[in-house]
C-alpha cells in the first residue's frame, strides 16, 4: 500500500521556538512580497504597473473561476497570486491626488507586524497585552496633545471615524436615556451636525434605531463650518415641540473642504440652550477624523517658527490650528489614523474627556472596566460594539514613535505648503477654476468651472443663482470630472458632488460639484505642481471646446 503524505501544516506558521530557519524562510516570503511590489512601481504614473481587464464581465468571470485548491500550494506560488492582485493597483506616486487615501508609512506597517507576531486579542489585556499596553500609552498621548487630562480621559481603536461617531452617539443615548439599554431608544431623541458633515452620523442614528428623521442638518456658513446661530434655532425648534437634543457632531476638518466647525461657540451654545430649558447639555462629539492631526502644532512656537516654515505656510497653519486648538472642549473625538497618522488600514482612536463615560455602555455595569483606570486583568472592553479587537494601538504607537510630534509637523506643513502651490498656480495659469474652498488653508483644493467662464460663485453662495443655473454649472463641471477620471491612471484627481449646499433663487437648497486636488502622497513636492496644473490645463480647455460644441448642435 502506498503511504498517505500528509501536508505538513506546521511549516506554515511561525516557529515555536525561534529558529533560525523558519525565519529565513518567513523573510524570505517578505522579501519576495516587497520585491515584487517594487517591480511593479512606476513613479511616471498612479497605477502601479500590470495587466488587469477590468471589463463588465471582470467580477463574473472571477466568480465562474474560483475555487480553492484541494492541495496545498506552495507559498512562492501563493505570493505570485497575490503580486498579481495588485498589478494595476492605484498607488500613492506624486500624482495621487484624489482624496484622504494615504500611503501606510514604514512605522505603521512594522506597527502591524509586531501585532501579528502574537496575535494578540485586544478584548481583553490578558489575551492581548500588548494591544492593551500600545492603547492605554497612545490614548495618554493623544489625550495630552489635545489638552484631555490623561488621568481621566479614556478610549479604544475601533472601526474608523464612523465606528467613532457611533460610539459617540451611544454615550449620548445612555447619557439622556439610561433606560434606553434595556427598553430600547425613546421616540424624542435628536441629533444635530452640520450639511457638511460626513455620512457617519446619518449611519448612526439609523443603527442605533434613533431614525434618520430625527437628524438635524445645521447650515453651514461659505467656509463649509457649521452656522451656530442655526444650531441655537433648530434646538430650539426640537424641543419646543417635545424633543430632546443628546448630539451634537462638529466636524473639525470636514472631508471635502477642510472646514472647521467652532467648538467653543457649539459648546456654549449648546450649553445656553439646554441650560434654559432646564436641561443636560448635549454630548459633543467632535469629529476630527481628519483635521484633528493639526494639533500636532499645539505647542509649535509659531513666532520662533524652529522648522523654518514659510510665512506662508506658517499662516496657512496657524489659521487651521487656531480653529481646532478647542478640541479639549469636545466629550469625544476621533483621530483616524489611517488617515493623517500615516498607518495602515483600520486604525482609528476613538477618545473620550471622561472614561468614567464608557461604563455607561458597558456590558456588567457593576465592574468599572474602563481604559487605564484599573489593574491589569481587568482591562476589559466590553463597552466597545466589537468583541474581538485587533491590536492596532500597535501600529500607531510605531508611528507617533517613529514620527514625533515633529515629523507630522514637517509632514503635514508639506502638504500645506503643496496645496497653496497649486492654488497659486491655479490663479495664474487656469483662472476659470475658481477655488471654492478657498477660506480653508489645508492640504485640499476645490475649484469649480463655469460655462461662460468668470465666476459665479458668490451669487451661487448668497442665493442669486436659479436651481437651473446652477445644475448646468454643475454638469459643465461633472465634464471634467469625466475626462480627468478616464486618464486617472496618469494622474487621479478627485471630485465631489457635494460641496456647499447653497440656496437656490427659487428657496430651495442644491449642493456644488467641485473637482478636488486632494495633497496626500509624501512624494508630491512644489517642484511638481507646475507640470500637474499644465496637464490640467488642457483637459479643462478641453471642457469649454465639448461645451462650445454642444451647444452650437443644440443651437442654444
Ligand atoms: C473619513 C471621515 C469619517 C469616516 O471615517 P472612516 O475611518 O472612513 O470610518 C468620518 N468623518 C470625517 C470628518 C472623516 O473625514
């Protein structure tokens, strides 16, 4: 009889005890992974480089030919699969410019590795040590950049910015509504944000049952922040009709604009009105996702200006920082790392001013199971909507080591400093694209086109403009955004369908399309601004001819 040969599973973990072989042969795989992402770099172009058809029948013909092997495959051949799933792959060269999709730096992908190494789960400290340690150092230290006292203050890395707008909102219920846990959410409940605000808290109040009508949309002001004095009319609009306000997001760096709503006005507002009707102020959760990373300059001397900043730049960065340096007023907030903290996919710190707020969800209300306030053992999340957590308190606490306050200021004043190159060179060289966002210094630039060149703007902004003027201009610029996305692989701008919602002659509200350079990739410097405007140039000069055409056949 013929002897059975049995898979050696074991080869395919890591060794049990160290040795040096096994490690080779792991190094080995990574150096072949590594390599092989390098062959395919082209920093002429987005897209790294390979074949892929992409055609209508790509994911059916995916699913016709899957199957998994009966045997196993051997791990070279395992990694050439996967090489070839990201042949053709967006990547972060200097022409990415679309949107907040950044690059995972060195610190942040190590970070994760150390995480795996032990797999640790981050539930519970004695499963996931080290995840609990990385967490409980990285929320002391964002807690004291932002001005959170760190002996009170608590949180965990949950599921991103959204993940963090819902944690939000769950305090808020069990705030105002302790019986809610058990009997489920009152009809009377009310959460508000600004138009601008991101989807997030639209997801929320749906999940948690609260409903997407009791939702308040605050207006925003031209720069994309929140208009208090409409905050103050629409609270108390709800509770004069029996309503009870429990959250409020500010965005602090909205997604698409980089517009900064006031905290200390929101907060004091808030605190008004409730006070008045004799009740608790709401929860505010600021959601600085994105924006929150400019506190890294909370403590820059920006008189002494020890990095050498340009007057410029150094304004441009003061003008944000002094706009966010509130963000100690919020009850929570959010740091998305995988966003500016330069770290992989999925890595965001949900933080909140008083942990004692995290038992108020928590699963065994008796214990006082919260971050950092209790011995070991004991570290239990349970307050947290995941059960099982992935330690990726690791990976950031790799990169605020690796980075220091000082490498996100030198990072983040270079995006800076990029995007004023291009709103500087968009002025000179294509004048037709107006820039929409332009009380907003960041790292993002919206510029919008109108068909008889000139600009439109103020009159679409102060409710000049009828709806079909400016749907019109909103299509003349979705052209653009149709001949820019055919050639993204070359380079990939981005573009929204919602900024500003402004008012429209007729009393109705419509939202702007603007198209958006979005300054992300460490890799895009000054020096090639100009060569990114030019090729921008024509494609816009491109939009007018289609126009021109267009409406010479439609005889208009
Ligand atoms: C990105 C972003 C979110 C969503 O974050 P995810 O990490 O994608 O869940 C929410 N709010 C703001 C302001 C954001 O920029």
């Amino acid at each position: 009889m013929r002897e059975r040969r049995l898979p050696d599973v074991q080869r395919l973990f890591p060794s049990e005890n160290g040795n040096q072989q096994s490690r080779q042969m792991m190094m080995r795989f990574f150096e072949q992974i590594l390599t092989g992402v390098d062959g395919l770099k082209n920093p002429d172009d987005v897209n790294l480089r390979g074949e892929k058809d992409r055609t209508d029948r790509f994911y059916n013909n995916l699913i016709q030919q899957s199957a998994i092997p009966s045997e196993s495959m051997p791990m070279e051949e395992v990694n050439s699969e996967l090489l070839a799933l990201l042949h053709n792959h967006p990547y972060h060269t200097k022409y990415f410019l679309t949107n907040i999709l950044p690059m995972a730096s060195i610190p942040g992908i190590v970070g994760m590795l150390a995480a795996f190494m032990v797999n640790g789960n981050n539930l519970w400290d004695v499963y996931g040590p080290a995840g609990a340690e990385a967490e409980v150092k990285v929320i002391s230290m964002m807690s004291k950049l932002i001005g959170y006292d760190a002996m009170k203050s608590g949180g965990y890395t949950t599921w991103g910015g959204q993940g963090a707008v819902f944690s939000g909102l769950r305090i808020a219920i069990a705030k105002f509504a302790p019986e809610a846990l058990l009997k489920g959410v009152p009809d009377n409940l009310y959460a508000f944000c600004s138009d601008a605000a991101h989807y997030s808290l639209f997801k929320s109040v749906e999940a948690t049952g609260i409903g997407t009508d009791k939702l308040i949309r605050v207006r925003t002001k031209a720069d994309s922040s929140m208009d208090v004095n409409d905050l103050k009319l629409k609270m108390e609009e709800v509770i004069a009709l029996g309503g009870i306000p429990v959250y409020i997001v500010a965005t602090t760096g909205t997604t698409d604009a980089m517009g900064i709503d006031d905290l200390e006005m929101i907060q004091a507002t808030a605190g008004k009105v409730a006070a008045q009707f004799g009740l608790l102020r709401p929860h505010i959760h600021a959601d600085s996702a994105l924006g929150g990373f400019f506190a890294f300059f909370q403590d820059y001397d920006f008189t002494a200006n020890p990095l050498e900043f340009k007057t410029e730049v150094l304004q441009a960065i003061q003008a944000i920082h002094s706009r966010m340096k509130h963000l100690d007023l919020a009850d929570s907030l959010c740091f998305d790392f995988q966003k500016l903290g330069q770290t992989p996919y999925l890595t965001s710190l949900f933080l909140v001013k008083e942990a004692a707020d995290l038992t108020l969800m928590d699963l065994h209300p008796d214990e006082t199971p919260y971050v950092g306030h209790r011995g070991y053992g004991q570290y239990h999340t349970g307050y947290t909507l995941e059960c099982s957590r992935m330690a990726s308190s690791i990976s950031i606490y790799s990169a605020l080591l690796a980075f220091g306050i000082q490498g996100y200021q030198q990072l983040l004043a270079q995006f800076v400093e990029v995007n004023l190159a291009f709103r500087e060179a968009l002025r000179l060289e294509i004048p037709e694209a107006v820039i929409v966002n332009a009380d907003n210094p960041g790292i993002i630039t919206l510029f919008r086109l109108y068909p008889e060149g000139g600009s439109r703007f103020e009159e679409e902004v102060s409710g000049a403009c009828s709806l079909s003027e400016i749907d019109r201009n909103n299509k003349f610029n979705e052209i653009l955004f149709e001949i820019l996305g055919k050639q993204r692989e070359r380079i990939f701008f981005g573009d929204t369908k919602k900024h500003l919602l402004v008012p429209t002659k007729e009393g109705s509200f419509t939202a702007l399309y603007a198209t958006k350079i979005f300054v992300i990739s460490p890799y895009t410097e000054v020096k090639h601004v100009p060569e990114i405007v030019q090729y921008l140039k024509t494609f816009v000069s491109q939009v007018f001819e289609k126009y021109a055409e267009a409406s010479t056949i439609s005889g208009r």
